[in-house]
C-alpha cells in the first residue's frame, strides 16, 4: 500500500475542544459570547505594558476551572500538581487540554499511550514571564528559583501536559508566528494520516508578551487602538481599521482517526479534509496575496472540493489595513464569482489576535458556529472595503454550514489554510 492511499484511507476527524480566552473559559461560554456578538476588547490598566487596549483574560481561577470538570480525581490531582504553581500560560494549556479530553471522553476509552501524540503551536510563549523574573533577579540574585530553569522553555509545556494526561507518543512544540495553530494542526494531521499516532492533541498556547515586543509592534505600526474607543478599535475589513489588538487566549483542539473515533463510539464534531502550508520566500512582516492564494487552493485541493462548496470562511482578518486588504485580494481570486454567496467574519473582532493561539480558537469558533448553525458577528464594520463579499454585520446571522475554510497568516511569509467539514447534528 502506498503512502497516499494510507493517507486517503485515514481521515482526520476533530472529538474534542477546549479553549480559555477573553470571551469565557469553556467552550460553553465561548460559543454563547461568539452567538452574542460580546466582545472581549477592554480599556486596560495597562501597568508595564506600552498598550491601552487588549483582550486579556481575568477573572481565571485554575483551580476553579480544573474541579469544574467531570474528570477522574486522578487526573484532577496530576493537573493541580503540576500546573498550580505554574505561568498563566500553562494553566491555561492545562484547563484547555482538560476540557477537550473530557469532550473527547479519553478518559473513558482504552487507549494506547504511546498512539497519542501531542503538539505545542507557538514559540517564545514565556517573553512575559521572564521579563518579570529578569527584573527581580536584578534586585536581588538570589531570587531567581532553580525551578526557571524548566519554567522558561516551551518544552516545559510539553512535558507538563504529557505527565498529566499520561502521553506517551510524539511530542514537539512548533511555530509558524500568528499562523502558528493552524501549522499544529497541520501537523497533528499529518501525525495521524501517516499512521504515526491515533489521536493528536494541538494546544494553541498563550503568547505572554512582555512590552519588549508590544513595543517593538507599536513601532511597526501593527497594532490599533489609537484612534478609538476600547470597543470599536479592532475594526477587520472596515475602512477606518488600523492595526491589531493584542488578545490572550489558548485552545486545544483533539484530532483523531475517524476509525479510531468510530472504534470508540465518539461523537466527530468536525473533519478535516484539506490543509496547507505555503511560504512567500520573504522573511518581512507584509502579506502577498498570490501566497494566501495559493494556501486556499491547495486546502480545497486536497479536499477534493471548490470555491463553490464553500459556505463560511474564518478570515485571519487581523484588523490591519494591508492585512486586510492582501487578504480580500486573495479570497476574491480564489472565489471569483461565489464571493458573494460565503459568508466572512473575523473571529479576532471578538477575541482580539490572540496570536500564536489564533488558528485553534479560530477553527474552535468554526466548528461552533457549523454545530449551532450561524455565523457571528463581524464587528464595527461600518464601511467593508469590499463591497462584492458577504461580510456577516453586526450581529450574528442564523446559516447553515457544512463546509468552511479557515485562514490564518503570520509574519514571515508563513500563509496557512485548513478546510472543515461538520459532522454530527448539533452536537454542541
């Protein structure tokens, strides 16, 4: 048998979610602020950080979202042993991961250890967290604690969900800057096609920035928030948008075999037909829309499908104006005449960019909107840049979607795509 009709025979089905960000620690919550157009975009006592505005988490309790869940006290026990102590960024890859094994009923299956594979998307996620450690040790050298050692790596992630969940298979961080969760995915995909795992869990981490590179983002031109009210400033495809809003959220996402999944009796949410990963040979931070392009086409490929068996895509729709504008280029060459019959909205209009966490909260917010049968809001697009494509408005429009693209670009030239199909009804 042949690499590709391993691959053919082998689909990727999505059988568990879980996500912590701005708009509600669980994927309940997630979806009930998605439905009502809320956003997460606040005024911020900004302390050390050069920003006014964000999407950041509060009101998180670990311990309070760990017991919330209808897990085992074994596992509950690993969890607070090895993440009570630990960086926001943990915790939150921690509750993340719990929710969607818990979803995926992992706890409740025999499954081979050594067939789970687990992959951390993002890179330089403790920026923050050793920013604060490095102005202390400069007051007193002996405050650093031994244990900053381990804390500081991305790795440290690794190890701490794999000791927790009893992980046995492949396991590696990886980065693709804000595209960062959609190349994990790619990835975990990949890992179960080839025959490698059963089941792969893609955590798109927390990005704990210290103002060292909001900074640097400011002086770029990057980021909005400088001409608006905390609630209008991330404006994706509107005339008047001006740069990013830095959010913090983390998702897991549980891919699996679909045999696997039907082996076990599990409910799919979502599959996975088609993805790709293509890069623009250029190592700056401006978008070529003959790159995106490509990324869409290679996705539906691979999926087998068209432009025209598109109903929904989840633009990365950072908010900036050339951002924007590359990427409405791109849509339009790949959808030509069916631009005006798929639906568009930018889900960091909501969450903020949540950087290299966006692609899973991003296709988390997909499979969401297939399952419940909508569309949410696009927010404070009062003039699109477009007029030929089907922007979702201001508030949430009821749909149907049985096929979507989901976009996410980063810095670099790194453009990414993945095709979702639903399955079930109205699972979640």
């Amino acid at each position: 048998m042949t690499i590709e009709t391993t691959f053919a025979n082998n689909s990727v089905v999505i059988t568990g979610m879980g996500v912590v960000c701005a708009l509600g620690d669980t994927v309940d919550q997630f979806a009930a602020a998605l439905k009502a157009g809320h956003s997460g975009i606040r005024a911020l006592d900004k302390g050390d950080l050069p920003i006014q505005i964000g999407a950041l988490i509060s009101d998180f309790d670990f311990e309070t979202s760990i017991n919330a869940l209808a897990l085992s006290p074994t596992l509950i026990d690993r969890g607070q042993v090895a993440a009570r102590r630990s960086s926001l960024v943990v915790q939150t890859a921690v509750c993340s991961a719990l929710q969607a094994w818990c979803q995926a009923d992992l706890q409740n299956s025999n499954i081979d250890a050594t067939r789970v594979g687990l992959i951390i998307a993002g890179q330089n996620l403790n920026s923050g967290y050793s920013y604060a450690h490095y102005q202390r040790y400069q007051a007193d050298l002996d405050y650093l604690p031994a244990s900053y050692g381990l804390h500081f790596l991305d790795t440290n992630l690794v190890g701490t969900l794999s000791e927790i969940l009893q992980i046995q298979g492949p396991g590696f961080t990886i980065g693709g800057a804000s595209a960062s969760g959609n190349v994990g995915i790619i990835q975990g995909r990949q890992l179960i096609q080839s025959g490698l795992v059963d089941i792969c869990l893609v955590v798109g981490a927390l990005a704990d920035l210290s103002p060292l590179e909001l900074q640097a983002w400011q002086q770029m031109g990057a980021m909005g928030g400088l001409s608006f009210s905390a609630e209008q400033s991330c404006r994706p495809f509107d005339q008047a948008h001006e740069g990013f809003i830095y959010g913090q959220g983390c998702g897991c996402l549980i891919l699996e075999s679909a045999n696997h999944s039907q082996q076990r009796h599990t409910y799919s949410l979502a599959s996975i037909p088609g993805t790709a990963l293509t890069l623009d040979g250029n190592r700056l931070a401006n978008p070529n829309p003959l790159g995106e392009a490509r990324a869409m086409q290679q996705a539906l490929q691979m999926a087998g499908l068209t432009a025209a068996d598109i109903n929904y895509i989840n633009t990365h729709g950072s908010a900036s104006a050339l951002g924007d504008e590359t990427e409405m280029t791109a849509i339009k060459s790949v959808c030509k005449t069916h631009i005006s019959h798929i639906w568009l909205n930018a889900t960091k209009g909501l969450t903020g960019h949540c950087l290299y966490a966006a692609g899973v909260i991003e296709a988390i917010a997909t499979v969401i909107q297939m399952q419940q049968g909508f569309v949410h809001a696009n927010k404070n697009l009062d003039k699109p840049i477009d007029n030929e494509a089907r922007f979702v408005g201001d508030v949430a429009e009821t749909t149907d979607i049985q096929t979507a693209l989901s976009n996410s670009f980063g810095f670099g030239g790194i453009n990414s795509a993945i095709v979702l199909t639903k399955q079930g009804n109205g699972i979640i």
